[in-house]
C-alpha cells in the first residue's frame, strides 16, 4: 500500500485541478461560463437604451426561451439613453449595447480604438409619436408652423428623424417652429400633461398613456412618415465579436427566432407573450401598442444591418450636422452573424 500511496496523492491532486478548472474558462464580461449551450449557459449582459413595446423581438425571444435554448442566459439593464448605453458597453459594464446605431458612428469619428460594431438590426421604422392636445385628424407638418414642441435629445435618433421629416415636409426645424430639448428623456409625457407644449415627440408607452388620460392624442407617425430607417440596432466592441463569435452567433439566433415570432403571429399572441416584462402596463395597452408597431411594419423580417440603411443613416446624421466624417460601412457593420441565423 505505502508504494501506491504517491499514485492515489497524484490522482487525487489531478482530479481535483480538474474539478476547480472545469466550466472556469474565458467568458463574455468578465463572467464564469464554459460559453457552450451543452453545457453550462453564457451570462451575458445586454444594456438597452430603453424598455419599450417597441422592441417585442428582443422580448419574445426571453420570453419563450429562445436565449436559453441557446445557451445564453442573458440580464438586461436599461440605460434610459444611447449615450448611457454606450458609456456602460465601452466600460465593460455590459457585453452587448441595444441602441440606436448613430451613436456607433459618434463613437468612430471620436478616435475610439476599440470600434463598437452593429451585428444586428430590429426596427425599421422609428418608435414615437407626434401628440396634439386635441385630435387632429387632418394632421399636416405644416401644422406645427409657430408652435412648440417637446422633442429629444440633440444627436439622438428621435431628434434626428424628427427633423428629417420636417425638413422632408419643407419645414425649418431651427425657423419655423420651437423645439425644446431641455427635458430629459422619459419625462417629456410628465411635462406635455402638466402643460409644456402645444405637441410632444413621445415613445410607447406614453403617446398611449397620454390618450387614456385624455391629456393627448396622436397626430402622426414618425416611423411611417420617415419610411425605412435603421432606428435600433445591436452592437459590441470589435474585439469582444471577435474573442466571442459563437457567442455572438448564439445571441442572434435567439434574436432571429424573436423576429420570426413577431411576423408570423397576431398582436394579441404577441401581447400575451411579452405581458410579464411590462406588468404595470395592462393587456389591452400592451396589445393595442403591439397592434399599432404591429401595423406599421416596425420590425424587419430579418435582422442584417444593409448599406442602404447604413448610408440612409449618414444621410440623415448629416442632415441634422451631426457627421464630421462618414465611416466605411465594412467598418462598422457585421452582417455574418445575422446572415447565418436567417438561413
């Protein structure tokens, strides 16, 4: 026995590095995972620049388990703002930003090493509404001639669109009528029914809100009247997509399934689904908001950022004056990951 014992101390010796080690390897963020859905789940985290029906894809996909069927056990932190969303991704707070994709090309044209890369687009159309303080159905932009209006926040996509349209409308955002962007985001509904205002640029579930309260009513479509834009879009550092392609791949898949779900089934099922990630809001809001994005063919079929929504992009970031330098599509958009999962 006493010329084995070395054997058994150098067994157990291995088999104890192989229980300390096992399922310890690198992981997205810092986290502790094996980073394979057949074994132990990826944690990721994922910061969005908000929590809105508008993005039901992303919801439904948690909802039905899209994401641990891929193997990604996923957290979402709201950061209440672009600019938020991409100071917690460029920390390493967050493994993933949801934002709008502008803010990627602010980023390039400020020097960054590690460039933030779209790999995936869920809305084609943008997600607010104009609110009247009482029903216009005749609603023209010409309307808001001489008026104030509560809009967003300067270089911020619902800003930008906002003046796209008007300046489509043969409007002067900056002559013919006020816009205040004083309001931080999320508190503009708050000021328009205390009084601020004769219209207010308001997301989901406000602009609704607003009509129950009967202290407003929606006037006009930005997503419809802007056509085709790339409002939001998924994105992370250049160097976290290539350390972490199978986790990227993974993550959109489950996105992808999200997208599929959305276009092939009615508000209502939509609703019920996506009910448990808003319960202060109740079914019937969330179905007639599902219905209303649902109707205007908020979310894309599939989820590739092309070029002609990326040039779309620049075209609109320079009609607001907010493009110092155009960035090469190549270099801030990955299509591979979305291309794949739409097979």
């Amino acid at each position: 026995m006493k010329k084995r014992q070395p054997r058994i101390l150098a067994a157990l010796a291995l088999a104890l590095v192989l229980l300390l080690t096992a399922g310890c390897g690198p992981s997205p963020g810092g986290h502790t995972s094996s980073g394979s859905s057949a074994e132990s789940p990826v944690r990721l985290t994922l910061n969005e620049v908000a929590h809105s029906i508008f993005y039901a894809p992303l919801y439904v996909a948690v909802e039905e388990g899209y994401f641990a069927e891929e193997g990604v056990e996923l957290t979402i932190i709201t950061g209440f703002g672009a600019d938020k969303t991409m100071t917690a991704l460029l920390s390493g707070e967050a493994d993933i930003g949801f934002m709008g994709p502008e803010t990627t090309v602010y980023t390039y044209n400020e020097g960054a090493q590690d460039l933030v890369v779209n790999f995936a687009q869920l809305t084609q159309r943008a997600g607010n509404f104009l609110v009247a303080r009482k029903p216009m159905p005749d609603f023209a932009w010409s309307d808001l001639t001489g008026k104030t209006v509560l809009g967003g926040r300067k270089g911020g996509m619902p800003q930008m669109v906002f003046e796209y349209i008007l300046k489509k409308n043969n409007m002067n955002p900056g002559a013919d009528l006020t816009i205040d962007q004083s309001i931080d985001f999320g508190s503009t509904a708050a000021a328009f029914s205390g009084g601020m205002g004769d219209f207010s640029v308001e997301f989901e579930p406000a602009a609704t809100a607003l009509e129950q309260e009967g202290a407003g009513y929606v006037a006009a479509s930005l997503g419809v009247d802007s056509g085709y834009v790339p409002y939001t879009a998924f994105s992370a550092k250049d160097s976290f997509i290539k350390d972490h392609p199978e986790v990227i791949q993974s993550f959109t898949n489950a996105l992808q399934k999200g997208m599929d779900y959305v276009n092939s089934h009615d508000p209502e099922e939509i609703a019920r689904v996506i009910a448990p990630q808003f319960a202060e809001t109740d079914l019937d809001t969330v179905t007639a908001i599902v219905a209303r994005y649902h109707g205007q063919e908020t979310w894309k079929a599939d989820l590739i950022f092309t070029q002609d929504s990326y040039d779309l992009l620049l075209h609109i970031l320079q009609e607001a004056g907010e493009l110092t330098d155009s960035p090469p599509y190549e270099e801030l958009v990955n299509t591979a990951y979305a291309a794949e999962a739409a097979k």
